[in-house]
C-alpha cells in the first residue's frame, strides 16, 4: 500500500532518528556525502526544515531563514536536540489536517504536499548520517515507492538544483532499489567517511 504523505513524514522522522542515534554525540565533525557538510550540517538543516514544517502545521507564519553553516543551529547535544525537534513533529502531523490550504516557501499548497519534500529529506538525509556513521541504511521500500510518486511527476529543473538534488550518480551494478535511489538523488551509494 502507498504511503501517504503523512505517513511518509513520519516513518522519515523514524529513520532519521535511528539514524542519529547510530553517531555518537562525539561523531558530529565527521564529514557526510554532502558536498562541504560535516554530519553535524547535515543535522542542522534537517532540523532547520523539521522546525519550520512545524510551525507551519501549528498555524504560525514563520519565515525561512536558515542558519549557514547548517550546524550552528544545532544548540546542545546534537541527539537530544534533533529528538526535541522530532517529538514536536510528531505531534504537529497527528493532530494536523492535511487538505488545509497554507503559504508556504512554494506558494500556497495543502498540508500534504507540503509534507512530501521533508518526508524524502528525512530519508536521504538519514541514509548521510548513516553513512557519515559508517552505516549503510537501506531506505525502506515504502520510501522508495512514495519517492517516485512525487518525484517522477516534476521536471527535471525543479529537482536538479543545488537546493534541492545534483546530477544523477551512476548506480552500481547490481544495485538495490535503495542503492539506485541514492544514486539518483546525486549521491555514490559507495561514500565511505
């Protein structure tokens, strides 16, 4: 059965927290497959996104203006700071309507659109920090499937920008379904930190 965008957002919130709990506290310098990013940036915009969706489901009209580096957001210990974050974000979704219409970064687009992008951001971002653990993670299938429904719809300018995707990697042979969607989103399935 596909996932819907809500249950999308929070398996996402899931495997990413399994994902940070897999670097120790100590762990956050080491460098990640995104270009110029420690782990620790790779955190901090990951909750950056996970703090202004939100506020966004809570009502608030907040604006975007992320931290740069991405890190410096983070404030304490880098786990219990993304777990505060993710707690909120659970909530928010439980209790949010997801055909209500708001203004977002992208214009005016329901709950559920909305929450597409940052559900697939929680997974590819948390296949990073696995990585920049040591750890490959497999996205799970329900990921992949709901990647290509949002994905294969949108032209290849909306989705191959620095803010969003790089140029397509080319996946190994034999690659798995996980392993061919990383190397998709512009990352090398084989990364080691």
């Amino acid at each position: 059965m596909q996932w819907q965008p809500d249950t999308a957002f929070l398996q996402g919130l899931d495997f990413f927290s399994g994902a940070v709990a897999e670097l120790g506290d100590a762990a956050w310098q080491r460098t990640s497959p995104c270009a110029d990013w420690r782990a620790l940036d790779v955190l901090g915009h990951v909750g950056q996104g996970t703090r202004f969706g939100t506020l966004l489901l809570q009502g608030a009209q907040p604006a975007w203006a992320p931290v740069e580096p991405p890190g410096a957001a983070v404030d304490g210990t880098p786990s219990e700071w993304w777990e505060q974050l993710a707690d909120q974000a659970r909530t928010a979704v439980a209790g949010a309507d997801l055909s209500r219409v708001l203004d977002s970064p992208r214009g005016q687009r329901s709950i559920a659109e909305g929450l597409s992008f940052p559900a697939l951001d929680l997974f590819v971002h948390g296949w990073d920090i696995g990585k920049s653990a040591g750890v490959d993670l497999d996205l799970p299938a329900g990921a992949i499937e709901f990647a290509r429904v949002v994905l294969e719809p949108l032209p290849a300018g909306q989705v191959r920008n620095p803010r969003v995707f790089a140029a397509e990697k080319p996946a190994p042979p034999g690659a798995t379904d996980s392993q061919a969607l990383i190397a998709w989103t512009g990352r090398d399935p084989a990364w080691t930190a």
